[in-house]
C-alpha cells in the first residue's frame, strides 16, 4: 500500500464565540468546509495577535480575568507535521459591567426659564454609557410654541 505525504491542512477553521461574560470569553473551534489533508499535530490560538495556546486534541479555550466591555481578537491554526493552516480572525467583546466611581453634578440657573447643568463621566465606565437628567417642578411652555393641527 502506497500512501501520500501529508500536506498542510486545507480547512477553513472557524471560532465560534458561543460565551462571553463580563471578565472572560469562551472560545471553540471547528472545522468548517474543507478536507483534511494530513492528522493534526498541533492547534495554536491565537488572541490579539499574541500566540496563546497550542494542543494537540483539545478545541476550546476559556479566557478570563478580562477587562468588561473589552475587545478582543482570535484567530487558529490547525498544523499537520507538513505546515499549517489559519482561520480568519474573529473580534468578540466580554459584556458590560456596572460603572464605577461617581459622578459629579452642578445646576446653575440662568435666568427665570433656564438652568445649565453639567456633569463628570465615571472613572471606569465599563461599557456604553448614557445619561439621562431628570428635571421636576412646573415648567413654563410658551403658547407659541405648541403644535397645532398634529
């Protein structure tokens, strides 16, 4: 019986992101379209451009002790003992977390109708922030302001 040398894998790998949490990232991956052209040796992860981890059975990596709402970057490679082959990279982010620290408010009245108020952003916002400035007591609309025929 005759057989080839093995080659370098020809799969298209790819990273399925299937968990994510406010300090870690759950990373496996698979074998997508393609043929296998050799028996893998080794898989190398690799997270922000930054060779992590190689196995040569295991599939999944799970990161922790990340920053809430921080972005990262993986990419694989699958190696036969004849070279390699990378998947695309793919970007996930770990969720949001509460802000930290606090937040400072002034209100400064201007005349009889106005008020300024203005307000510091959190030392650690952890995620998308959107403020929101509630105003209580009677307010003052001018008639020629209504809409009419609404």
């Amino acid at each position: 019986m005759l057989r080839t040398f093995p080659a370098p894998e020809k799969c298209l790998y790819t990273i399925h992101l299937s968990g994510a949490g406010e300090a870690f990232i759950y990373t496996p991956w698979k074998c997508f379209i393609g043929v296998r052209l050799g028996v893998i040796v080794q898989y190398h992860l690799f997270h922000n451009g930054l060779f992590i981890f190689n196995d040569s059975t295991q599939r999944v990596v799970y990161l922790n002790d990340l920053q809430p709402w921080s972005l990262h970057y993986f990419r694989v490679e699958a190696c036969t003992v004849m070279g390699c082959s990378s998947s695309h990279e793919v970007s996930a982010r770990t969720q949001e977390a509460p802000p930290q620290g606090t937040i400072g408010l002034s209100a400064q009245v201007l005349d009889a109708r106005s008020v300024r108020v203005k307000w510091t952003t959190v030392q650690t916002p952890n995620g998308l922030l959107f403020y929101d400035a509630y105003f209580e007591g009677l307010f003052y609309v001018n008639p020629s302001m209504f809409l009419h025929g609404v």
